[in-house]
C-alpha cells in the first residue's frame, strides 16, 4: 500500500518517465536484497545479515562517523548491505572533536545564540568566502545556513518535549572491533547525546568482516570461556549471547 501510495505520489508529480526510473531502481534494489539475503544466509547462517537489521543503542557509544567518501572512495562495488572487508572502517573520525558538535552543545547545553558560537562564525565566514559548507543542503548562502540552523532548533525542541521518534532511523555501521560508526543522521545522535535519551533506534548497514567474523565466534561457543575475548566484548548489542549449554 504505502509503496503504491508512493507511485502516484511520483506519478503526479514528476511524470511518468521519472516513475518509470524510479519503478526500475527499486525493483533492481528489491532483487539484489533478495540475492544477499540468499547469499549470507548460505554463508552465516543464524547471523546473517538482513537488509533492515535495527537495534536500540545507547548514542552515547555511537562514538565515529565516517563521511560517504570514506565509505565509497575505492575502486570496487558496494552491496546495498551486508559484510564489508577491508580497510573501510579506519576512515572514521570521532565526532566529538568537530566543531558541529561544539556548536549544537553550546547551543542545547549552555543556551548560546547561534550567532555567538563558533561554530556559526566559521560557517558564515566560509560561505562568505565563496567555500562550501558541507553539511549543508541547496545553495551555500547565509539566508540558507540560518534555515539550517532553525530546523536544528525544531528538531531539538521536538526531542526534548517528545523524546526519541522509532522512526526516526539512524545509519550504523559496525567496525572490526565493534566500534558504532555513524554513516547517516549525525543531527540526532548528537542531540540526544545533549539532551541525555538513553535510547536511539538505529539500523545496521555494515560490518566489517573481522567483526562478523567474532560474531561466528560468539554464536557458535558453548561456553563463556571458549571466547578469550568474552568479558571485552559481553555486553555488546550485536553480539549474540553466549549461555553454557
């Protein structure tokens, strides 16, 4: 239903040759789900990776987000989901030492006008300077950037009044050694990360093949003291739980 609903939605708005397109990269996005979910149930069995995988996480650990030129800046095809070997994972930065997330905390935790932080000021004079703001949408103005900005404002006062929307999904990834990397919804880990919500919803897009691999590993041991790594990593979401048999 709410796929047809999007059809005529398409339809009536952008004419029959953009629905057709879209139509094509769906049905094409719909079959390679398919042919991994076939694929990594053959290989992982129980632990396979699923096209919407989603798990509730503390933001707190959400520690790194790596930008999508680090994610897709080689020379080979990514799936739309699954297991990613390589070294894709060591391109993550750690988000508490951008000036966005300065920025958001002066503003939400310490109640400093935007045009006060620096990290507007470094924005404005960018823009001004004919650079580009990277983060931001549409054209590189001013007028655009305070647009920005009010929309981070709704968006915080939403959280903090409604708390955390399920639906609301953020873009994880998980590194070699079970580091949450952030590829989509920076935004709302951080101000929930200042407003203190104990919980965000977030769905697994990558993990780094070590990592599955200590997943087998988790998975298939019948006791604790199989895993020498055990007690490091125990309490670890994605991990299955390891019970004597």
């Amino acid at each position: 239903m709410e796929t047809a609903m999007r059809a005529r939605s398409i339809l009536s708005e952008e004419g029959i040759l953009f629905l057709a397109r879209s139509l094509k990269q769906y049905a094409s996005a719909a079959l390679e789900d398919q042919w991994l979910k076939y694929k990594y149930k053959l290989e992982y069995g129980a632990i396979a990776p699923q096209p919407d995988e989603r798990l509730w996480v503390d933001p707190t650990v959400l520690d790194y987000s790596i930008p999508a030129g680090g994610l897709y800046g080689y020379d080979r095809k990514y799936p739309r989901y699954g297991v990613l070997d390589g070294s894709w994972d060591q391109h993550k930065g750690a988000w508490r030492e951008w000036e966005v997330w300065l920025g958001l905390r002066d503003r939400f935790a310490e109640n400093v006008p935007w045009e006060e932080t620096t990290y507007y000021q470094h924005a404005v004079n960018k823009i001004e300077s004919g650079e580009s703001v990277g983060y931001l949408d549409g054209p590189q103005t001013k007028a655009n950037f305070e647009s920005y900005l009010d929309n981070l404002d709704k968006l915080y006062e939403d959280m903090k009044h409604n708390g955390y929307e399920p639906s609301s999904i953020i873009i994880v990834h998980i590194g070699r050694d079970g580091e949450w990397i952030v590829g989509q919804g920076n935004h709302r880990r951080i101000i929930a990360s200042v407003i203190g919500i104990e919980s965000v919803r977030v769905r697994v897009k990558y993990r780094h093949a070590e990592w599955q691999a200590r997943r087998r590993r988790f998975y298939e041991a019948d006791s604790p003291d199989e895993l020498s790594d055990y007690e490091a990593f125990r309490s670890h979401p994605d991990l299955p739980e390891v019970t004597p048999q």
